[in-house]
C-alpha cells in the first residue's frame, strides 16, 4: 500500500489512482524570468522521487508541467508586475526571447540532475484560448465577475474555498497587501484576477492576446487549471508544488476548476517544503527566492567543483516534507555519502560474487520506506545498512538491488558500474603488472604504476581480496 500525506485533508492516505489506464500527475512548471535556483529545483526532484516510486510499483505515469511565461505578477496575489513584462522592461530584451532561454537552461538543469522529464511540457502563452474557454465559462456561470481592469473569480461562491489552506478567511496573511494596485471595483480583497485587461498599470503589457473582454492576459493561477484539465482530465490524481502554493495559488486552481467543472479536481496534494540558506558557521537561514535575487543556481555549485548528482543526493536523502538547509558543509557531506556508494559499486563490480541471500529483507525495508509517504531518508538508510552488511560479510553482489534501489533514487548506479566495468580491463592490465613488479622488487615501478593511476584519478587498494581500485 503506498501512502501519501495528503495536504488537503491534513492527512496520510492510501493512494488509488482515479484510472486505469495512468497515473495523472501535474506539477507547477518555473516562471521563466531567470534562472531557476537550487530551491526550485528541489521541488522538482522531489516530483521526480514521487513519480518513480510510483513507476517503481508498476504504475504508468503521465506527468504534466506547465511552463509560466506570462501572467506570473510579482505579488502571487494580483499584485505588481508580471514577472516576465518587468525583466523584459529592465533587459530591452523581448519577453518571449526572455521565456525560451531561461525554459531551455531549466530543463538543461533537470536532465543534469537525472530528473525524468515531464510527459507533456505546455507553456501558459500557447494555451490562451483553454484559458479563455475557462473565463468565459466561469464568467457565464456567475462564478466570475467584471470589471474595468479584470476579470475575477468571486470565492464568496465556492464555500470551500479555505480548505486547502486551512486559513480563515480574514486571517488569510499573504504578505502586505498592496493597496495602490488594489482594483476599487474588485468586491472581496481576495478574489483573484482569471484575465487581465491591457490597461490601466498593464497599459504597455507586451504579451496580450484579443478576447471578448478586449486585449489582455491570463492570470497565473487559470493557466495551470486550464492546462493540467486539457492534459490529464477534469480529475486527475496528484498535483505537486512548493508549499509557498499552499496558500494563494493551490487554493485558487481548486476554486475555479472544481466551479468549472463541478467535479472534484484532484486527489491528493503534495507540497515540497523550501530549501533554505544556511552558512556553515552559524544558525543563520536565508530564505532563497529568484525576486530578491539573492539565489544559487545549479551552475554555481558546479562552479564550486561539485556534481549535480552531490545536490540531488542532498536532496534525495531528506523527506520532502522537512526544510532542507544547504551549506557547503551539507553539500559535501552529500557528496562523501555519494562517493562511499559509488566507491562500494566500483568495488563490487570487480569483486563480484554470489547474490547474498539475505537482500531481500533490505528490499522489503526499502518499499516499506519509500512507500510510506516517500520515507526517502529511511530508504536511505537501508540502503546504507545494505552496503555495510555486504561489506562485513563480503558478500559484494548486491549490485541488482542497488540498481532497483537506483529507480528511485536517480543517481546513476548502473552509470557507475558500466564505467567501472570500461576502465576494468586497462586498470587491471596495470594492477597485474605491478603486482609482477612488486614480485620482483621492483617497487619504483610498482610506484610509477600507482602515481600514473593516481594522474588519471584512480585510487589503488590493497586488500584482502587483492589490489582494488576506486575513482578519487
Ligand atoms: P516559480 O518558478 O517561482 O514559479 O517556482 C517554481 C517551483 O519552485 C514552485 O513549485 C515553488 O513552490 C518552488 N519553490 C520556490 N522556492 C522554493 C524553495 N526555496 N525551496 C523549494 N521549492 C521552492
Ligand atoms: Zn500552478
């Protein structure tokens, strides 16, 4: 049974997909005004853990990730400017030429951190007219209203429209409300704009398509119901995010889908909890976010001589539900805990071996772990217990189920092996005519044998069980 925390009844649940035929999960694609940060993609890989534990348990996943190149406005609650429109204001650079470049360099990063990409990728400017058949349905059924600005979805009409959030209304805190851009005309100050007009503060807006309601955009929030109802049905099992969404985004595309469509919109919520900044050397935390400009990239941490891979075992090593500090000290004990399980299938690969027979206790531990709301630290640990065990009895040939275990990890073990296995024949030419050397006393060359291994990165053990060799 595979259980997920389910954000909108606040609890654990069993989960059973709503079809046969697949697994329909959407997750919320990037602004693409800049670059995504470390944060962002955090949320991203842990997306990808849930779909490959489901893929893991046999299900056939159909993922959609939206792509938000319009109407994301500064404010996540009608308020500033759109994000895209303000970088292309600042650039002189055209918003389009602006949203494919950062699009391209965000899924670049996905691939570099083995993350599966998505079924279907849709972009918010090429799906205006499902947007509009949205409004135009919301506005007719009396769940929307017009005004001079824009076109609001009135959440006086959906009663349940707090569920999610667990908010009241009037306590409803998403950041100081801004009340020059306030619309005087706007009835209940959180009713959320579905479409822009190009006027007023949008005057100059860029990206602007023609509607019944004259020249405008869609709001951020219409954009992800529109397209994950086009993509995956009018109800579809899982829906991903930060848990920044939690309150004003999550709740809204509930509102206006579910009054849309008058069917339950999805089945279970997953919210990934923020990466955050710390420093080695004290408490301090910095809350990263692309508007404050304040955030690390993935090539920032390959600049600093680290893997992708070290940043998705950081990430993959935490529950998605805890707050998760990066700082160089947590970088690089990902990456020893990294390089130790490489370092282990390096050895096994040149070990090899019977199968153990006590391996399939470890499996059982790692589905019991990784179906339980995604225990991923626990399933981690198992595979770490797995290793050691493997390393006491020197039983080595647990490579099948680190391959299994590596489904939903994601961190290239067969990768590791294959190389290992390409380097086997020149490195053991090496090894055996050092240890002829070594016979012979001749250990200046025997020296020679490991420094020049050494050059090409490539560490000489004697053990054991022979002369073993790892990557440094
Ligand atoms: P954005 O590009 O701003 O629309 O955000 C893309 C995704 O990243 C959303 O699912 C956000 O909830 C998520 N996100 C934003 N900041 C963080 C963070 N610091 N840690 C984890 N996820 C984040
Ligand atoms: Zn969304």
């Amino acid at each position: 049974m595979i259980q997920f925390y389910n954000t909108l009844t606040k609890k654990k649940e069993e989960f059973t997909p709503f079809n046969k035929d697949f697994v329909g999960i959407y997750s919320c694609g990037p602004t693409v005004y800049n670059y995504a940060h470390i944060g962002n993609l955090r949320s991203y890989i842990f997306a990808d853990v849930l779909k490959r534990v489901l893929t893991y348990f046999g299900y056939n996943v159909k993922h959609v990730m939206n792509v938000t190149d319009v109407g994301h406005l500064t404010g996540d609650d009608d308020e500033g400017e759109d994000k895209l429109q303000k970088a292309s204001a600042s650039s002189g650079i055209d918003p389009y030429e602006i949203a494919r470049h950062y699009e391209k360099i965000f899924f670049e990063d996905l691939e570099k951190l083995n993350i599966i990409l998505p079924t279907v990728k849709c972009r918010a400017t090429e799906h205006i007219e499902d947007m509009q058949k949205m409004v135009a349905k919301l506005l007719a059924d009396g769940f929307a209203y017009e005004t001079d600005q824009a076109i609001y979805f009135d959440i006086t009409k959906f009663p349940t429209y707090t569920q999610l959030s667990g908010q009241k209304l009037d306590d409803k805190v998403v950041g100081a409300r801004d009340e020059v851009n306030e619309d005087p005309q706007k009835k209940h100050p959180q009713d959320f704009s579905i479409w822009f007009k190009a006027k007023g503060r949008f005057a100059n807006h860029i990206m602007k398509w023609p509607s019944p309601w004259g020249e405008g955009f869609p709001g951020w929030h219409i954009e992800c119901s529109a397209m994950s109802i086009k993509y995956l049905g009018e109800t579809f099992d899982i829906h991903t995010g930060g848990e920044d969404h939690i309150w004003v985004h999550h709740p809204n595309e509930i509102a206006q889908s579910e009054c849309y469509t008058g069917k339950k919109f999805v089945r279970y919520w997953l919210h990934g909890a923020f990466l955050v900044v710390g420093k080695d050397d004290s408490d301090e935390e910095v809350k990263m976010s692309k508007s404050e400009g304040n955030f690390l990239r993935l090539q920032t941490i390959i600049d600093n001589g680290f893997l992708p891979v070290h940043y998705r075992m950081m990430c993959v090593s935490s529950h998605y539900r805890s707050k998760l500090t990066f700082t160089n000290k947590s970088l690089t004990a990902a990456k020893n805990a990294y390089e130790n399980i490489r370092d282990f299938i390096s050895r096994a690969v040149q070990i090899g071996g019977e199968k153990p027979s006590w391996v399939a206790e470890y499996v059982q531990k790692f589905e019991d772990a990784i179906s339980d709301d995604l225990n991923m630290p626990v399933a981690m640990a198992v595979m770490n217990e797995m290793i050691k065990k493997a390393q006491e009895t020197k039983e080595y040939n647990i490579l099948e189920e680190l391959y299994k275990f590596d489904e939903v990890f994601g961190l290239g073990f067969k990768e590791i092996a294959e190389s290992s296995a390409s380097l086997e024949d020149e490195v053991q030419k090496l090894i055996d005519e050092r240890k002829v050397a070594r016979k012979n006393k001749d250990f200046k060359r025997a020296d020679e044998i490991r420094q020049e291994l050494l050059e090409k990165g490539i560490v000489l053990e004697d053990t054991r069980e022979g002369t073993l060799w790892h990557k440094v």
